[in-house]
C-alpha cells in the first residue's frame, strides 16, 4: 500500500519541517506541497527539501479569480495522485492522529470492512493558543495541547484515486465506493451543509487542526489570504479569542515530538550537505536578453551539478541545472525564448541556500562586461557571443573587446573569425573614417553575406551591422 499526503502552503517556513517531518513518521510514503509562492524563505526551504527527496514541491502562484488551493487539489488530482492507493487532503496546521495504531493499518482494517472504500472523512479537532501569548522554537505539536472537547463536524479527507473524480477543500466526489467517516462506517451529513459530518464523533481518528497558534502568530498571519478563496480574503481577529481560553487537554500527541525531532534532526542533516557546497555561492549574470539568461555561480564546493532557481516578476519559475566548470565555478543557462518568462526584474538562487538574489536591469552587465564574462566562463557559446558583439558595433568597439573576441577560435563559424580580423585591420588603420564604409568595402565573404537584404538568415546580423 501506498498513501501520500498532499498540501498547499504559504509562508510556512517556521512549520515546514515539523509537518513533513510528522507524516513521513507516520507512514506516508511521499509528501507533497504546493508552493503558493512565499517570500519568507518557505519556497527555498521547500526547493531544498525537494532536492534532497523529503518532499515534492510543486511551483503555484495564485491566478486572479481561481482560488490555489482547490486548483492545486486538481492539479495533483491530476498529475500525481494515480501513483498511490489512499491520499490525504490537509493544510500545514493540521495532523492526522490515530487513535490505535498506524495508518496504513487504519486502512487495512477499513478495507476488512468494506471492499470498496472510496474515501475515509476525519474530522477536526481544533486547537487554540492554550494560552500562548508569543511564538516559540518549540513544535507545534509540543506547545499546543488545549483544545475543544468534542470533535468539529468539519472534515478532511482521504481518498482512494481510482474512485474519486474531484477534490474540494475538505471533501471529494467519488465515481465509485463508499465514503467512511473516521469510525469506520458510512458517513452520514448534515443535509444543511453536506460538507459536514451530521454526528461527529472521536472514532479511530481525527485531525488535530493548530487553528489560532498563539496570538503573536495569529496576528501575523492575518496578513496572508487565504488559499481557499478566489479574491484576497484576511483572518479575522476576533476568532482568537474564541480558542484562547480552552481547558480540555490532550497531549498524546506531544508525546511524538521526540521522534518527529528526530527525523527533521536527519533531514536538517541532508540540507545542510548540500548547504556547505553552496552557503558562500555568488550569483553573477554574464548576459540577459529577451531569449536567454546566461548566469555564473562562483564560490561553491561542487564537481557534481546543481540546480538554480529563477522566478520571474509574474511568478513564473524555471529550475535549471548548472555545468561545472571546474569545483568552484558553475555556469547556468535559462532560456526565455518562447516561454513567457522573461521579464526585467528576476530573482536567482542556488537550490539549498536560503535566500534569493534579486536582479533588476540596473544590474544587468553592459555588453562589454558581458563578452568578458562570456569569453571567460562560456566561450564556445560563440554565437551568442558574436550578437552581442554586434551590438557594440554601432560605435567603434574597443581594442580590449577586439582582444577578447579574438580569443575565441570560431571552429564553428569560421567566417567570424575572418570578419574579426579585417575588422580588427580597420581599427588598426581606418580606412574611411567611420565603420560603416568599413562595412561596406570589406572584402571578405561573411561581410558581403550578412549585408545581403535577401539573406533572411543573416537579416538580423546585416540590421546590427547597418544600422
């Protein structure tokens, strides 16, 4: 049996680890999180957990007018879902406890009972601050155990893919099987709101729901909207008051944090191997257009790849890996050319390190610094080099420019080579007094090739040089 447990997450990086943490030692055999692009370090946190296979993180900026969190319960409906017998369906604050036993055994002996399970409802059992003023390091799990005695006939939900057509927020549509509630018997709902249990009860498990955390951390996330609505929507303030004075307490679950310590103290241990390649790693872009980014991370501890984040102003994200060029030094490169995510102000990071790098164009290279740093770090990329080339050409280009572009061998484009050195003639002594007659008088094929206007494949090369 296979299960998995599917979220969606924004700036959540104080609880990630816990979470993901919580239901690997539950017996979950994958975890995924849809990233609802954080900017408090979540979505780094989340691109290194990725890389070192403790969870699957998956790129989701909200879309104006479609609320992220039922598109992305689709989307993994999907894409991922068929790889496993039973999902679960539930947010970053909420943890699904079992009365006696594991999960999956939870499951098996539904399966006993009915050989057509589509879909298990738990419901919540909500959580207040239980007393806490401000936040803490401690878990979550370990700090909050006050909470209201009987459970919410609110639900989530874990289904069988195989049976289920649609995922909502806390319930599925099932094609097939019967919906259990979590005493192992077909739910009965509230006809008022069917989203609902009509008789909640303890049964064999429920979902602990870390509502309000403390009042520190329940002011601060009245900031964020929330991911089950179309239009920016705010917590409400007056709902902690609500929680904040419960008196029932129940502290089974504390008794895990150990274990749960214990496995994020393995997985901390797997990120900070790949923080130590690349803790002190400096990103320098070499050349930006419309159709490519071509970048160097230096600083690094690494002869094997690694990958490099980029998200555009539109949120729009592309993961590349980088090609060593030796230990230290790593290039990489993004192609924007046909995929709508280019823009003038990005933000760059090395998967594992913490914290993005934001390049606006006041910090894009002039075309002189970016043949430098092209010939330096990718000079066989010589056609890409030679267009920017050409777009210094509307004035005389510099003797150190001519220097580094003769560096290059042209293996490739032969013709280039020919062209630089009667260029390079004409600097030396200037035959007319400006590059156009240059241009217009040299004798070599490539130039009378790239001056022809019929010559659509070289159109762009004759506009730079004749412009």
């Amino acid at each position: 049996m296979k299960i998995a447990v599917c979220g969606i997450c924004r700036n959540e990086s104080t609880y990630l680890e816990e979470w993901i943490a919580y239901y690997k030692i539950s017996g979950f055999d994958s975890v995924y999180v849809y990233d609802n692009v954080s900017d408090d370090g979540t979505s780094e946190l989340l691109a290194a957990l990725d890389n070192v296979g403790e969870a699957r993180r998956v790129h989701w900026p909200r879309r104006e007018g479609i609320p992220p969190q039922r598109d992305a319960y689709g989307h993994f409906l999907e894409h991922y879902a068929s790889d496993y017998d039973y999902v679960l369906i539930c947010d970053l604050d909420e943890f699904l406890v079992v009365e006696n036993g594991t999960v999956k055994e939870l499951l098996l002996e539904a399966e006993e009972k009915f050989d057509d399970v589509g879909a298990i409802a738990f419901p919540w059992r909500l959580f207040g601050s239980s007393g806490h003023e401000t936040a803490s390091s401690d878990l979550v799990i370990e700090r909050f155990i006050k909470c209201e005695e009987r459970p919410s006939p609110v639900v989530k939900t874990m289904f069988s893919p195989k049976k289920t057509y649609n995922m909502r927020t806390h319930i599925c549509d099932l094609l097939s099987g019967t919906y259990l509630d979590n005493a192992l018997k077909p739910a009965e709902w509230n006809q008022l709101m069917p989203i609902k249990l009509k008789s909640p009860s303890m049964g064999r498990a429920v979902v602990h729901h870390y509502y309000t955390k403390s009042r520190q951390e329940w002011t601060k996330r009245r900031a964020l909207p929330k991911a089950d609505r179309a239009v920016l929507e705010l917590k409400n303030i007056t709902e902690f008051e609500k929680y904040h004075a419960q008196v029932h307490e129940v502290s089974c679950v504390k008794d895990l944090a150990p274990v749960v310590k214990h496995r994020m103290k393995t997985t901390r241990e797997k990120l900070n191997e790949v923080r130590r390649k690349v803790r002190s790693a400096k990103i320098e872009i070499m050349s930006v257009n419309k159709d490519w980014i071509f970048g160097v991370v230096t600083s690094v501890n690494s002869v094997t790849a690694l990958k490099v984040r980029v998200l555009n102003s539109e949120h729009k994200e592309t993961i590349v890996q980088t090609k060593p060029v030796d230990k230290n030094t790593h290039v990489f490169i993004v192609k924007t050319k046909w995929r709508d995510t280019f823009s003038e102000k990005f933000s760059i990071s090395v998967v594992g390190n913490d914290t993005s790098e934001v390049f606006e164009r006041s910090r894009w290279p002039a075309a002189e610094q970016s043949i430098e740093l092209l010939v330096k770090y990718t000079p066989e990329a010589e056609e890409h080099i030679f267009s920017i080339f050409l777009g210094v050409l509307g004035k005389e280009p510099t003797p150190h420019v001519i220097k580094l572009m003769r560096q290059l061998s042209f293996t490739k484009y032969t013709k280039i080579k020919d062209f630089m050195l009667a260029l390079e003639s004409y600097i030396k002594e200037p035959k007319a007094g400006h590059l156009k007659r240059f241009l217009e008088t040299c004798d070599t094929e490539f130039v009378r090739q790239v001056a022809d206007p019929d010559n659509k494949r070289r159109k762009y090369i004759s506009d730079a040089l004749m412009r």
